[in-house]
C-alpha cells in the first residue's frame, strides 16, 4: 500500500498476531488558570437504504434520533491532524494543543488536577490506575512522570485522589449509552461530585453486542460516544479516549477489534483531542496482556502499576503506563506551557473527485457531507444500484501493493443517510465495485481503489446529508466476511 503522507513520530511500535476464541464484554502562555483552590498548585453486508429500521435502537436512554444534526460544523480544514495508526500516543500539534486550549478556557469551576473515569468492568477494577496513590509507589525507569503523577495525586476528588476515585460514571457490563442516560446521568453525577477537567474514557467491548450485527452496533457506538463526548465538552472537559484490547474471549468481536480502533481514533482525531492505542501498547505481551477470560487485561503479581521489564509484560501494567504517559503529554502542554512536541501528520486532497484524499490503512476519518461541495455520482451504475444517491459526498482514494482482505465501514449521526461506494480506479459509477449501507468487506487485487461517501436521496427528494464517520481497515486473516474477492 502506498501513501503521500507520512508518521514521523511513532512513540511505540510492537507486533503481534491477534487471539482466536469466542462471548462479549467488552502557568505560561499555554498555562490554564487554576478554576478552583481544590487541587494542588504545583494529560456486514449493507441493508437497504430505503428504510433503515434500526433507529429505535442507536442509544439506550437516548432522547431521540437527532443528535448531531445542529453540531457547529469543525475548522475549515477537515483533517488538521492527522492521528497515524502507528503510535500509542495521538500526537500533540498545535492545532490539538489550541483545541485543548479552547475546551479548558470554557469551562468553569472545575479542577485542573483532577480527571474522571468513564468506562465498565476494566475501568471499575482495582487494577486501574488506583495503585498509582500507594505512597510507596517507585516508577523506576519512568522517573520523567513524576511531575504528573505528583500533579494529579494533588488533585481532590471528593476527598481522595482521582487515581483511585470510584467513579459514578464507570460501572461493570455498560456501554456508551449508560454513561449518559437519566437524569441526571452517571457523567452528570460524577461531574458534579469531583468537577474534572480531563475524562478517561474506555468503552468499546461491551458495546459490540449493542446491535443485531456488528454493523449496526458500529453506528449505535458511534451515536452513543458523540452523545457522550459532547457532553463532556459541554463543560469545557477534555476528553482522553482509549482504543480497545484483542478479544480473546470472542472471534467474531475480535475480528471487529481493527474497525472499532479506527473508529475511536477518528473520533479524537476529528474533536483533535487525546488517543490512546491500547492494542498497539499491548500487542507484543504475552497473550496479548490479556487474562483467562480473553476479555480483560492481566497485571503482574508485583502490582499494577510495577514498572519494571518484568512488571511491564502485563496488559493494566502497560495500560497504567500510557495512560500516566497521556496525562503527562497534556500536563506539559497545558498547564506547564510547554510548547507542542509534534509536528502536524498532513492529508492529501480536497475530498473531490478531481483530488481525492489520499489514504492508507488503516484510516479513520469523520467528516459531514452537509459541508461537501461535491456532487458529482447519482447512481451507482456498476453496481446494479438504484438508490438516489445524488446528494453530497466525499472522496478517498488508496492503493493495495498486495492482495488484502479489508473491511470498509461507515456510522451516520441522526437522520443522516452516508453509504459507502467501493470504485475502480476509474472513480467512475459505471467502475462501482461493491456498495453498502454500512459496510463494504472482501478481498481486492492489488491496484488503486477510490471509496465514495455518498449522501442517500429519500423518496420524498430530501437529502439525508449529515456527519458520519468512515474506517477502513485490513481484516484479520480466516474473516469469512472479507474472504468474497470483489
């Protein structure tokens, strides 16, 4: 696969072969003003597009199917950093920095040394983060963190530290939906309990069986973390997302484990806040860091956050630690005035067909065709499609070296209606390859391809435009979904 752009700042790398088994869980110029004295003050196959019958079902405890339909639409530029699939920690630009910046001067009365967690079963274990407030604690090799760590264990959560703060927005066997259903909601609750500036978010497993395929629990996770990330930045919160382990526990969600990455990594790269890549970090540990249940992650009998070579082949040991590291990147920058360690990752093109964005895989991206100004493709010829898909669209294009099982997915907000359009390289709707609903999968020769996000027309001629996010990934080798060659 080639690409004209390029990662230049990859923090970890590690490899790996994915598991196989089956069952679901899953003060400076930069400074920010102290909001309050609490803290101290010393980071599957498509469906039909003519009734989408699946609404109803998007968010537990949701309000209706219009969220994200009056969301200001991003910076003009729609990809100003990009989030390379090749590091653990997202990178700091300044555009992300001026973004923190921003969500951090809207808020008011929180706490700047003080974070929340939200999340199920591997966020409410004691394994995560709590040991960090052992006074006894030694980082070892990871002395550098100390600052940070220092920082936060200053911060007053409601009479302890976040560190190991139970957190009324993290409960076992929950999925986005809960985090922000009722009223007042398990993030309404705990905001008001600790006032946090910075919110841990892990969810992702649990949220895989949200749907009567993976599919369309791909577009209700979609729904559900908007819902959540905007409430968070509603009050000026910066959220801090983690991707998601290898599912040991269940082959058809592990092989759905790349796209659910994908999707989280878009979504911070499109708000450009903190990522973290949990699998990456963990790939290379035994078993994947992950325990007897193939579900959740393991820790070293030296303790969880043990920081030593030993310490440091467990999946919390790890998670522990970059999660430490993400608070430091955003600790240094932001309340230290540190200035941005990374230089922005660029995308090539418009999005147009006469200059297509230019990507590789895996790649996530989310973007709204009701900002598009093209609309060129009506009716997806090739394909034998009839569907009115004259509305606005978005163009990608890549090139396979090699014969690759992939996996093209998108999730749509509200009464949007984005399908996704495999091409040849013609770009053409008499070149269309394979079309979808919500996903396009199988197995292509190597050439170059061109993937049209297109906005569906109803019979009653009003235009489904809205926000959708897009991955595309490889498939995990023996996916029978991707074995079709296309």
């Amino acid at each position: 696969m080639s690409l004209r752009f390029f990662p230049t700042y990859a923090l970890l790398a590690a490899c790996g072969t994915p598991p196989t088994a089956s069952g679901d869980e899953l003060s400076s110029s930069h400074g920010r003003d102290t909001r309050s004295d609490t803290g101290a003050a010393s980071n599957v196959p498509s469906h039909t597009d003519s009734d989408r019958g699946d609404s109803s079902a998007q968010s537990s405890g949701s309000s209706g199917s219009n969220l994200g339909t009056d969301r200001p639409t991003g910076p003009e530029d729609p990809l100003p950093t990009l989030y390379p699939a090749d590091q653990v920690h997202s990178p700091v630009t300044p555009s992300v920095l001026e973004r923190m910046e921003a969500l951090s001067a809207s808020a008011t009365g929180s706490s700047v040394d003080v974070f929340m967690k939200i999340g199920a079963s591997s966020t409410v274990s004691h394994h995560m983060l709590r040991c960090f407030a052992d006074p006894a604690l030694d980082l070892g090799d990871y002395t550098h963190l100390d600052d940070a760590l220092d920082f936060f264990l200053g911060g007053d959560a409601a009479g302890t530290t976040p560190f190991d703060r139970a957190s009324l927005a993290a409960e076992s066997g929950r999925h986005a939906g809960w985090a922000t259903s009722g009223d007042p909601s398990p993030v309404d609750r705990e905001i008001a309990a600790i006032s946090p500036s910075l919110g841990l978010i892990h969810y992702g497993a649990n949220d895989m069986g949200w749907g009567s395929t993976r599919a369309i629990a791909f577009d209700t996770y979609f729904v559900n973390m908007s819902r959540l990330l905007d409430r968070l930045e509603e009050d000026g919160i910066i959220p801090i997302l983690t991707g998601i382990s290898r599912r040991g526990d269940s082959l058809s969600g592990d092989r759905w484990v790349d796209a659910w990455n994908a999707a989280i990594r878009g979504m911070a790269q499109d708000r450009q806040v903190p990522f973290i890549d949990l699998e990456l970090a963990s790939r290379h540990l035994p078993g994947f860091g992950l325990s007897s249940d193939g579900l959740h992650l393991n820790s070293s009998p030296e303790g969880a956050c043990a920081m030593t070579p030993t310490g440091l082949q467990y999946g919390y040991n790890v998670r522990n630690l970059i999660v430490l590291e993400s608070l430091d990147r955003v600790h240094r920058t932001l309340d230290l005035g540190e200035p941005p360690p990374d230089a922005p990752v660029p995308i090539y093109g418009d999005g147009g067909h006469a200059d297509p964005w230019e990507i590789d895989l895996p790649f996530s991206h989310v973007a709204d065709t009701r900002d598009s100004p093209h609309r060129i493709h009506d009716v997806y010829d090739g394909c034998d499609a009839p569907q009115d898909e004259s509305g606005p669209e978005y163009v990608y294009t890549f090139t396979l070296d090699r014969t690759t099982a992939l996996r093209l997915a998108v999730a749509d907000l509200g009464d949007a209606d984005i399908d996704v359009h495999l091409l040849d390289e013609t770009g053409t709707t008499a070149g269309c390859i394979a079309r979808g609903h919500r996903t396009v999968e199988g197995t292509l020769p190597p050439g170059t391809y061109t993937v049209v996000l297109d906005t569906f027309v109803n019979h009653a001629g009003i235009e489904l435009a809205g926000e959708y996010l897009f991955a595309a990934v490889e498939c995990l080798p023996h996916d029978p979904a991707c074995a079709v060659e296309l």
